[in-house]
C-alpha cells in the first residue's frame, strides 16, 4: 500500500500584523497558536504609541505608512492587532492595500454577537476606540437589538505595561471597580475585550464581573485568519520565522514583549515609517 | 508736577513653549503669573505623546521639529516645558536655535539643591526622564554629595489626565503609595516634581510624604524666564496674546487645557510639524 501524496508544503505564508506598541502580541500569540508553522512579520509603532487618544485622521495616517512597510517586507495577509486602527482605519487601509486586511473590532463583535444569552453587551476599550462607535455599530449589525454599553479604560494600559495585573492588588482592584461599574449596573452578560492589553487583566475584569462571559478579540482574528489561509497555513510546518520592527528603539519593547507574546523575543529591528 | 517718563513700552516678549501635550500648560501658567503681559506660543506635540516612554533619539528629533516650527513662528525665546525633552534634548536645541533655550530640569534641580536640609533628594519623573539620568546628573552639580533617588510613575499622567487626583481617593493614595514608599524609606526631605503633569497630584503627594518640601520646576523657571526677558518683559503691560497649537485634532486638548493652564482655552490650531 503505497502512502497517499502529501500537499506540497509550499512557502509558508507570510502574515504582517502591525500595531501601535507591544499590545497586538497577544493577537500574533493566537494566530501562532492556530498556525504554528505562519511566517510573522510584527510591526509597533512605538515611537507614536498610543493610538488610543489620538484623532481618527492621525490613526488613519499611521496606519496607512505601517501597511506600506509591511507590504514592501513581502506579506500575505495584514492584520490590524490594534482595536483602535481597526475602528477608525481600516476601509482606508482596504482601499489601499493590494492583499486581504483583517481588523479585531468585526470579529469580535461577531463573537460577542454569539456568546450573549440576553443581548445585553459590553465593551470597553481607549477612548479612541470607543469615542469611534466602531464596537457598538459592529455588535448591533451582528445582533440586531442589542443593547450596548460602552466604557473607555484609560488606565488599563499603564497597568498592563507596569505588569499591575493581579486581581488582588488594591489598585488594581479599584481602577477594575470604578472602570466596570456601569457596565455590572447594566447587567451585561458579554464583554468585548476590545483592547489588546487587556487580556492581562481579564482575571481583574472577572473579579468584578461575575458570570459575564469575555470576549477576547485576538482568539477569533486567529481563526479568521486560519481559514483565510486555509491550506497554505496548514501545509506550512516548519517553525515559522518572525521578525520584529519597532518605530522606537528596541530596549522598552523586548524588555515587555515577552510578557505579551508568552514567548521570548529576542530581538527587533528600529524602522522609520 | 509732571509725571516721570514711563518707559515706552516696546513689543511685548513672545514667548515658544512645546511639551509632548497638555502638561506644559502648568508651566505657562507660571510664566504668565510672573509676566502677564507677555505673549505666548504654546506647541503641543499631541500626535505623538507621551515622550516618556521614548528613547533620547526621538525625543531629540520630536524636539528640533517642535523648535523649529515655534522659531518661524517668531519667538525671543524657548522654553521647553517637558521634562523628558528637557532631560535628553536641550544640547541639541541649544546648538540649532538662535534664541535663548530653558529647560525644566536644571531650574528644577537648583530649587531642590537650595531647599534641601539634609542633602537627600528624591525625584520622581517618567520613565524616560528617569532613566535618562539627567536630574540625578544636575542635582549632583547643584549640590554636592547629595543623595538623590530617582522613581519613575508612569501611572501618574494617566490618572491626572482622568481627573483622578483626589488624595481621598483610593486609587489615588493606592498608586501614590506605591511609586513613593522607596522615597520615604530612603527619607528624603525634598522631592522635585519632575513631570509637568504631576502638579495637579501634589495634595495626594504631600499626603503620603509629610515634611517633604515638593519642588515644581514650573515656578521656578517662570522666575528665571522673568529674568532673562528682564525690563522688555516688565514693560508690556497688556493681556497678552496667546496662541495653542497641536499636532492631532485639538478635541481632546481642548477638553483638558483649562485645568492644567488655570484659565480657559477656547481655540488650538492643528499643525503638522
């Protein structure tokens, strides 16, 4: 019995993810997790980061030159790791770039749209993100009647970056309290994630959220781009390479990313975009 | 009788001020209470806040376009009202500027040197400031055999851009607690504010330090503005005329400045530097 022919594993495909600093790591740690043998190219615009209290013109602007490098780098497939590029950016980006370019804002919501038992939802995110209104139009087009709450989290970030993330820290605890207030007021049975850092936090965010199941942006953008990728990213199955690019220089952002990616980064290249 | 001749009042002094974003507003706000009558150009680099985090050489770069732009608008003088790019880029300013460039730092660290009784000095800074080594550096020179310890506080800026500075509060006293417990086992008597947002958290500073004398640099460089701009800045005896200027949609910047400036701000003009 001869053995059926294996599909030639051809070049593994290339992703480029971009975001504005060391957040949209945990979207790359998921997609890596669904597609282990990808070829990664990251790109952080630390030297602008954060997006997240910035105009949409300004995100649109930076979104469109870290697109532009990636695409000269060679990818695939671009994911926006960053909720507030996503919110605000990515038609600009859609019209602009040759390849497919998948946000986090539609696939969460989605997710949202599926997990929610009573239709109430919330979400939270920076201020740009939620000051854009991408999540709630998102959530009310993938479940019609939803009633969404919305609540941006300044401080989530800092404390992420500082490593301030156990839920029985005081601090931590009371940022948690008054950021999730009016969302456990609604009685929401579903929060959206809707910010890369805050998956450190998720045990604080449940701490206060009994019973609300949280989505998690980056776990559905991975299986997006599984099946986008389909056959090619499943037939890849070395290693995968990744390289990092970083607006800034490097030493701030290795000195996190690991913490971000749960595996060492052991290097990044300083970019001008 | 006849009066005695007034000086004739020339032009009043116009005045360059830039910081990363809305923090350099405290120290505008010094310079006017010591010459009401000067004018004044106010740069925000809003797009690109916070400095903090960055590294010395974007800090530099952000700092010469910043310059740059104020200087064609027609300024006698500079004053750089951010600690970060006082720390790590008043060199190069110097060498690149025709007029006069003050920095917060040194100001800062004389007014520490003459305050202190015992010769231990704290400061507490961003990251960036902190790490650059620059008011450790000044304060030694200052003040001989000093001790200084230096603390980044990354979280303060967020928590004095939410509005979150009541000593009463428990965040507030959580975080404050935290960031300066190395301060007050290390006992020092005198602490330099060294981030322009960290005026707006002195009560809550004051509270976890009791006896310590806080050094706001704003003050202090007001005075040695005063100084420098001598009788042309005395003899202008109208209002003054000031203008705002950002880098990203002057929205966000607009709904902060008057608690930082102490006075309404009504207009920001968007500018790309």
């Amino acid at each position: 019995m001869s053995a059926a022919p294996r599909p030639a594993a051809g070049p593994a495909p290339r992703i480029g993810i971009f975001d504005s600093g060391v957040g949209g790591l945990t979207v790359q740690r998921a997609i890596l997790a669904a597609l282990p043998g990808a070829d990664t190219l990251y790109l952080g615009d630390t030297a602008r980061v954060p997006y997240g209290t910035k105009s949409a013109e300004t995100v649109t602007q930076y979104s469109l030159r870290n697109a532009r490098f990636l695409l000269e780098a060679g990818i695939d497939l671009l994911v926006v790791a960053c909720n507030t590029a996503s919110a605000v950016a990515l038609p600009a980006l859609r019209d602009a770039l040759p390849v497919p370019v998948l946000g986090v804002v539609e696939p969460g919501a989605r997710a949202a749209a599926a997990a929610t038992r009573g239709g109430r939802i919330g979400v939270i995110g920076t201020p740009g993100t939620v000051a854009s209104g991408a999540y709630q139009a998102a959530l009310r087009a993938a479940r019609p009647g939803a009633e969404v709450v919305a609540q941006a989290c300044p401080l989530f970030v800092p404390l992420a970056e500082e490593g301030w993330t156990d839920p029985a820290d005081e601090v931590v605890r009371g940022v948690a309290r008054r950021y999730l207030a009016p969302l456990r007021e609604a009685g929401v049975d579903t929060l959206v994630l809707g910010c890369t850092h805050y998956p450190l936090l998720k045990a604080a965010i449940a701490a206060e959220l009994p019973g609300v199941a949280l989505v998690d942006s980056a776990e559905v953008v991975a299986a997006e781009v599984a099946g986008r990728l389909g056959a090619a990213g499943a037939a890849a199955g070395g290693q995968g390479v990744h390289r990092f690019f970083v607006t800034d220089a490097p030493a701030r952002f290795l000195a996190v990313a690991g913490r971000f990616l749960g595996r060492a980064v052991e290097a990044a290249e300083h970019v001008d975009v």
